[in-house]
C-alpha cells in the first residue's frame, strides 16, 4: 500500500513527502542539510540534543526536525537567525564542559563536536563554568573510556542496549551529574562489554576510543633483536583507502603492503591465508561433529566479540562453539613455529602484528589460552584507523605508493579466504570446502547470495550426497537471543551457525574508519565480493600454500599437531564476572 504524499515548504522549496516522515527526512530528500548529534537512523527519535532544531510557522517554539512529523501546507525554516543562534548557544555550551585538548586528541580534525563548532563559528568562551571532572577508564586491553569527553547524545548507549543488545553502559544521575557509565560505575573489563567498538563508530568525540598498541609497534621496528612481521586482515584493505579521500570501494591491497615495507616491517603476510586454513580446520570439525551427532549446531569461532558474548552469556553454550583459534592467531601461531623454525628465527625475537578492522581483537591477542609458553601468537593488534596514524606520523605519502605482493608462504589466498570479512562470508566459504570433502566434487553454485545479505538472521539448507545440512549466519550480535534460545530448547534445526558481532561483519568493525555510512558498508562489501569473483582459485582446499603447510608441518586438519597450535579452549567469564563484582 503506498503511503500519502504530504506537501509542505522548507526553506522556500516546495517538498512532497511519505506522510510519516520527519522534517529532518523530508529535508534530506531536497538537499537540506540539518546537523543532529543525537539522531540514529532507523532508530525511534528522541530529540534530546536540540541542534536540530527548526522554526516552523504557527509554531511558538523551535521543533526538533528529527522527531517531529511533516504535516500538509507545513512551512519550515531550518536557518533562520533564531535557529542558528539556538544551535551555536548549545555548541558553545557543549564546548565549555568539554576538555580543551583538540590538538593532542585522538579525534583531532574527526569530531563533530569540532565540525560544529566551525559550521557556527565558535570563537570566543562565552559561558566559562564549572566543569565535569572524570576519571578515564583504561581497565580494557581493547578500549578506553573518557567520560570528561562525553557529550551525552546517547548515541554508545542506544547502539549498546537496542542494536548490540548487550547493555554495558547507560545513563546515570541527572542535571549536571548526568553521566554515561558502566553499572557502579566499574572498568568496562568487569562489564558486559564484548569490546566489539560499535559504540566507538557512533560517538562524535573521543569519549570512547581504541587501546593504542601503536606505541609497541614503533618500538618493535626500531628494535634490532626483534624480528617483525604483520598480516593484513580481508576487511582493511576494504576501507583504508577511505582515510585517503580514496572512492568508496576501492581496494588498495598492494598500496597498504608497500606502506608497511616502508614502516620497516620485514615480511608482510595475508591474514587471508590463515582464513583458508581455518575453514579446513573448522570444515573437518564440523564433518566430524555430524558424523558423531555431537555438539550441534556447531558455532562459529572467527569473531572474538562473539565468543566474549557467549563465554559472559551462556557459558553452558561453549561446547557448541568450534574449538578453532580465529584466523589471525592461526598465523601467528604458524609464524611462530613453521615459519620461524624455516627461517631460523628464535620464537621470542619475532614480534607478530596483526592489522585489524576490530578493536576485541586487542583482547583476544592478550588471552592466555593463545599464548604458547608465555609466547603469545600474536603480540599486537592495530586497527585500520590506528595503522593510517602510523603511515601518516611516517610521512608516508599513502596515495602515491606503488602496489606490491604478500610475501610467502603465507602470502598465499583464495577467493573464500577473502569474504571472510563480511556478514555470511565464512559460511559460504565453510560450506564450499565442506561440500567438496563430503562429496568428493566440487560444489556448482557457489555464490550463496542470500547468505550475504544484510538481514539479522539469514538461513539456507544443503543437501550433500543426501544429508540435509542447515544453516544460519547471524548478522550482528544483537540478532543472536532467538538462536540461542532454540538450542536452549533442544528445538534448533540448524548444523553450523554463523555469528559475527558487528552488523555487517567485519567489515563494520569497531576498528574501521568513523563516520560510516550505510553506503560506504555496502561498498566495502563490494570490494570483498570482487575479490573473490576474480580471484583464481576460490575455495580454501585449493590453497597450495595450506596444503604445503599440512605436507610439511601439520600433516591433517585436525591433527594431534593442529590442535596443538590452531585450537583453543574457552573460560567461563560469567562466573569470573560474578566474582569479580
């Protein structure tokens, strides 16, 4: 049923609008900017940071574009002086409860605190005044939180309780002690927290930021005894280019390789290649839990957000989970034993970095269960916006770099390897491999579209040599509740479920650059998907390099010497959590 159009003037411009839509929307459709800070799209309006405010006639007072519905002959102004000395007077007072640090902020030149403040014109300090003062939290391994930045939009806390679900943080007090917080006000590393960083893409300061390893890095790389080397994650060739005013969608692999050479990192290596060799790890796992009927549906273990879910959650869960360790610390694992051991190099001398689009990933590196011999696989993680700040302090002139190749042996990918960091892209990549070792032929359509789309919960069935396996892949974590309440049950249909904490996948990853739009996700997508569809050799078994790695090293998947080195074990962390409250 099609919706009835509404006409209403904004700014002088006739405007037929959905009747439903808000002012904010209508002008939109036109061409009319109207800022916001509070305002989350798809999500109910709450018209809580007023600098979106507009005069309507016939109206007393000014009306919050983003809540309010157009109504026919409506006449709006959106930049009247009233308004704008409305929106200047709460930037003006936003600012003078905010720390005066912009030069040595890590959202110095990205921050909308900042922009509005430009847009406005904000040059003197009109309404000098007490101030907040608090502590920051820096009790995480992968985020820190500095609550004297917080401007209260609630943009963290509506992602956190209505799109993540997970309600780590809220609001506490009111008036002046008003205040963003975890309960009781304790560390964010004995909260809820999954660390996943989606609260840090929506935040228009710096009031929530990542852990910086960057510091560790430089210091690796002017360090003669350590040996350091670094892998790329399938998302950040995606979205760097981003940070360079690059087109949306463009892949700038060979560029991101060249930058890191440049930084003196003596290998670059594809996180791509341990994607492969997780899906022959995980592939023959999950083979051999449906030859048992044992621990189905079987999860699984490539999002560490995820896994922090369910080990805080529904710990009763993690035998479902696959024991697989996620792909980057399957590399460096493999760096630090086949490799190093070909290179002749002490494992205590190499220094692994891993560049990730995903801040849990920091937490994850730290685990100890991923550690061999106080030996951890991985000794840093960076994020996407982390390495540009590093190729940036370097002066390294990133858009003019020539493009260079992964080195080898572990270097080498496949076309499934590298959707790996995309809603879906894992299951698809699983189930190729799986098809193929349960069937002995290749499987003919590969593409599985619907398991890529961007619904919460996607589902499809396979029928290999008459066995039914279902499957799911669960878009965000916040899409999860329903299937962990099936198997709670003992009601799930399903064999092998994917989950990924972040909508989108990886590729929307807390790591990746701010300010993201809904077009720059599906782009980045995009780039993933090209990828793969030119790639040569599209499914993981193909990769020579694993299969070499298996010949010389690891023998099978799933081998006494693979779970070894490329399996985990999980923690309770809800017991861990009571106790530590």
């Amino acid at each position: 049923m099609e919706k009835k159009l509404i006409e209403l003037t904004i700014n002088n411009i006739k405007v037929r609008a959905e009747e439903g839509m808000t002012i904010l929307e209508a002008a939109k459709s036109v061409g009319i900017h109207i800022p916001t800070l509070c305002h989350m799209k798809d999500l109910f309006p709450t018209g809580a940071c007023r600098i979106c405010v507009v005069e309507v006639e016939k109206m007393r007072g000014l009306i919050p574009s983003c809540a309010f519905p157009v109504m026919e002959g409506m006449v709006v102004q959106s930049n009247t002086p009233r308004v704008k000395t409305a929106r200047k007077t709460i930037v003006e007072l936003l600012i003078e409860n905010h720390p005066q640090d912009c030069l040595v902020c890590v959202r110095n030149k990205n921050c909308e605190l900042q922009d509005l403040s430009e847009i406005y014109g904000v040059r003197e300090h009109r309404y000098v005044g007490e101030k907040k003062d608090h502590a920051i939290d820096i009790s995480s391994a992968s985020m820190e939180r500095d609550p004297a930045k917080c401007i209260l939009c609630g943009r963290c806390v509506r992602t956190c309780n209505e799109i993540q679900k997970v309600g780590a943080i809220d609001f506490t007090n009111r008036g002046f002690s008003s205040n963003v917080t975890t309960p009781y006000n304790k560390g964010l590393n004995i909260s809820d927290c999954i660390l996943c960083g989606q609260c840090i893409l929506v935040c228009p300061t710096a009031a929530l930021r990542e852990k910086s390893h960057a510091k560790e890095v430089a210091n690796a790389l002017i360090d003669k005894k350590k040996y350091a080397v670094v892998q790329i994650a399938p998302a950040v060739r995606a979205s760097l280019g981003e940070e360079y005013n690059l087109p949306l969608g463009t892949n700038v692999t060979g560029q991101i390789i060249t930058g890191l050479r440049r930084l003196g990192f003596r290998k670059v290596f594809d996180t791509n290649f341990a994607a492969d060799l997780t899906i022959m790890e995980e592939g023959t796992e999950l083979i051999k839990r449906i030859g048992k009927n044992s621990n189905l549906p079987m999860f699984t273990s490539c999002c560490p957000g995820w896994v922090k879910y369910i080990e805080q959650n529904h710990p009763e869960l993690l035998h479902h989970v696959s024991t697989c360790k996620s792909p980057h610390e399957m590399e460096g694992a493999v760096l630090k034993t086949y490799y190093s051991q070909k290179m002749g190099i002490d494992p205590k001398d190499m220094f692994v970095v891993s560049i990730m689009p995903c801040t849990v990933k920091k937490f994850e590196s730290d685990r100890p269960e991923l550690a061999e011999e106080h030996i951890p696989d991985v000794d840093a993680v960076l994020t996407t916006r982390e390495l540009v700040r590093l190729f940036k302090m370097s002066g390294i002139d990133f858009n003019d770099l020539p493009e260079d190749k992964f080195d080898d042996p572990l270097g080498e990918s496949t076309g499934a390897a590298s959707i790996f960091g995309m809603s879906g892209g894992v299951m698809v990549a699983a189930l190729r491999t799986a098809y193929y070792k349960l069937a002995g032929e290749e499987l003919k359509d590969i593409e599985f579209a619907n398991l890529r789309s961007s619904e919460g919960i996607k589902e499809a069935s396979i029928n290999i040599k008459g066995t039914e396996i279902n499957i799911a892949v669960v878009n965000g974590i916040g899409n999860v509740g329903p299937v962990i309440e099936e198997i709670k049950n003992g009601c799930s249909k399903y064999h092998f479920i994917e989950v990924m904490a972040c909508p989108g996948g990886c590729i929307n990853g807390g790591g990746q650059p701010i300010h993201q739009k809904t077009d720059k996700v599906r782009k980045r997508v995009s780039v993933l998907n090209e990828i793969d569809q030119k790639t040569t050799h599209r499914m993981s078994h193909e990769n020579s390099g694993v299969m070499k790695l298996y010949d010389e090293f690891l023998t099978e998947p799933n081998s006494p010497k693979s779970h070894e080195l490329l399996h985990t074990t999980y923690t309770d962390r809800k017991e861990l959590l009571r106790k530590k409250n």
